[in-house]
C-alpha cells in the first residue's frame, strides 16, 4: 500500500516535470534573451549625472538667449525711446556689479596682507573711493524705497532727476558731459569768494613777506595770469597756523571750500572740517600713489577723471593740457612735507594748502 503511493507520487511528479519543462525552457530562453536584449537598455539608463545636468543647463541657456534677443528686437521695433534706457540700465547693473566684485577682491586683499587705504596702487585706490561714493548714492535709494509701493515713486524720480539719484553707471554719454558741466558751474561759482577770504585774511598775516606773496599770487589769480609752483610753494608757512589753518577756518570759509570740493556745504561747521580733512587727506594720498605710477601710465578717461576730481573741467580740454595740468598740480602736492601720523595720512598743513593751491592754479583754465 506505501509502495504504491510512492509509486503514483514519483509519476506525477515526472510527468509535472515533463509537461512543464519545455515552458520553463522557453521561460529561460525569454528570460536569457530578455537579459541579452536588455544590456543596451541598460546602458542607456547608466548615463553621467553631470553630462545631463550640462546639457539641460546649456539648452536653458540657448533658449534664454533667443528669448532675450527676440525681446531687445521688440522693444527696439515698438518702443525705441524705452529701449534705450532699458539697455543703459541693464548695462550699469552689470557694470555696477563688476565694480562691486574688484571691490570685494581689494578689500580682502587688504584683509589678508595687512594692507591700508594709503598703501594700495593708485587704480586700487581710486576704484574704493568710487565705488564708495557710489554705494552711497545707491544706499539713499534703497532707503526711499523701503515703504510699501514706494519703489513706483522711486522709478519716476529716477526719470526725472537721474542728475541726483542715478550714479555715473547709469548715465548716458550726453548726461555724463551735461552733467560734470553743471557740477563744475557749482565749483566754480565758489572760486571768486575764495580769492575774496583769501584778501580778506592778507591784512592779519604777521609776516611782511607772506603778505606780499599772497597779494601778488591773488592779484596774478584774478588777472587770469599762471602762477608759478614756487610763488604758491612759498606760502605753505600761511596755512599752518591762523588764520588760514584748516582749524581756524571760519562758518563761511568752511561752506564755500565744500561747495568747490563738491560736498554739501549745509552742515555743521564741526561735520563741514572734519569732511574737508577727510576729502582732501584722500586726495593728497592719491597724488602720491599717482606720482608712484606716473601720469603717463594713465590712459585718456584716467587722465579726464583725474583732472576732474582736482578741480579742472577736463570733458572740454585736449588730453595733452590735461596732462600737463595734472603735472604742475602733482608737483605742487608731492612738495608738501608736512609730518605725517603711524598711518601716513597727511597732515591740516598739507590738505588746506593742497587745496588752495589748487584753486589758484586752475584760474587760467576756466
């Protein structure tokens, strides 16, 4: 009875095996070829991360670029006047951001060599005393624009006074002449109350000598004659003490000297010196660091900016008088030897007399 079932169990089991091995044969013949055919699959599934995150990157930026030119076509076709302020705004972004980027790389720089304002080149020097006039005519926007739907108000006044509100970035070539012209009209208007302060104090000066000096040089000023460097070299002794020294300069001296150095004169007498001091140190620090360099490593635009910061209205005079200018006004700025603090700036001695040296000399230009 046992053996007969092992008997009947061991046929079915044999006959199962038969019937259904030709179906686990084409099950491994499928499941063979289904691995053949899958390995191309495969390896079309194994690409590099990288290479696909490349292509997507660059064909976004392909289309950004098609977009965008199909965009600068529209608005030049159907609003031209918009067109152009719309490309001189999107221009001084960039500008204003690659100015910020050389900025960032100077200051740490300085960070990581221990590095002063007065130790930098003469390019380093003057880009961070850009950029800082600049960060702060940006700063005052932001600030007007904090309160909610101020920035509409902000975008009309921008339109309508860009002279005040935009920085030089976002000015047009015919605003950037238009503009320094009414800039230095402002200066200039201070030149005559200056030689005036100056004739006020000639009767005060204790020594005969100075007194004749600076009468002639005031009288050569108005004639319109060019002074010579050591005719104005001669009167440093002046500007030391009282009453042409930078801390017994009165109210008035203080507002006019900061109208002609393009700072607004409608502050405290405390805040009006203590600008000048700071303005004038910068200056006379530039002058070094550019005797350094030499003014004929300077390119045109460098040589104009350079006038200009000094007083001269270079946007209408040749480059080669720009230079020449900018020479005698080197010589007399590097002749100052005045002590200096651990730090190198200059001394009230060498500022005031910088500076009104500068004010004479320019005379002949205007």
């Amino acid at each position: 009875m046992a053996l007969s079932r092992v008997y009947l169990l061991r046929v079915a089991l044999w006959g199962s095996a038969i019937t259904s091995g030709p179906f686990v044969s084409r099950r491994l013949q499928l499941g063979c070829s289904g691995l053949v055919l899958g390995a191309p699959r495969s390896s079309k599934l194994h690409l590099s991360p990288k290479a696909d995150v490349k292509s997507m990157i660059s064909y976004v930026v392909t289309k950004t670029k098609v977009i965008n030119e199909k965009y600068h076509r529209f608005l030049d076709r159907n609003f031209p006047r918009f067109y152009v302020l719309y490309t001189i705004f999107t221009k001084g972004l960039r500008m204003l951001w690659a100015d910020a980027k050389k900025a960032r790389r100077i200051k740490a720089n300085m960070l990581k060599h221990n590095i002063k304002f007065h130790q930098l080149s003469y390019r380093e020097m003057e880009h961070l005393r850009q950029f800082r006039r600049d960060v702060i005519k940006c700063l005052f926007l932001g600030i007007i624009s904090i309160p909610p739907f101020a920035n509409y108000l902000v975008f009309l006044l921008m339109y309508l006074f860009p002279r005040q509100l935009l920085i030089r970035h976002f000015w047009t070539p015919k605003q950037q002449a238009d503009f320094l012209d009414i800039y230095h009209a402002v200066r200039k208007q201070s030149h005559p109350e200056i030689l005036t302060c100056l004739e006020r104090t000639i009767p005060v000066i204790s020594d005969a000598g100075l007194r004749w000096h600076l009468t002639e040089l005031c009288s050569k000023a108005q004639r319109g004659t060019q002074p010579a460097v050591n005719d104005i070299l001669v009167l440093r002794e002046c500007f030391s003490d009282h009453p042409l020294g930078m801390n017994h300069l009165q109210a008035l001296q203080l507002k006019v000297l900061s109208q002609a150095m393009l700072l607004t004169p409608h502050l405290p007498p405390f805040l009006l010196r203590s600008r000048l001091k700071n303005h004038t140190t910068v200056i006379h620090q530039l002058d070094k660091a550019l005797a350094k360099l030499g003014i004929g490593e300077l390119t045109s635009q460098e040589v104009k900016s350079a006038c200009y910061l000094r007083g001269l209205n270079s946007t209408h005079i040749a480059e080669d008088r720009c230079r020449t200018w900018l020479g005698e006004w080197l010589q007399i700025s590097c002749s100052l030897k005045g002590k200096t603090d651990p730090y190198g700036y200059t001394t009230e001695i060498q500022t005031i007399i910088a500076f009104y040296s500068k004010i004479i000399i320019i005379i002949e230009y205007l």
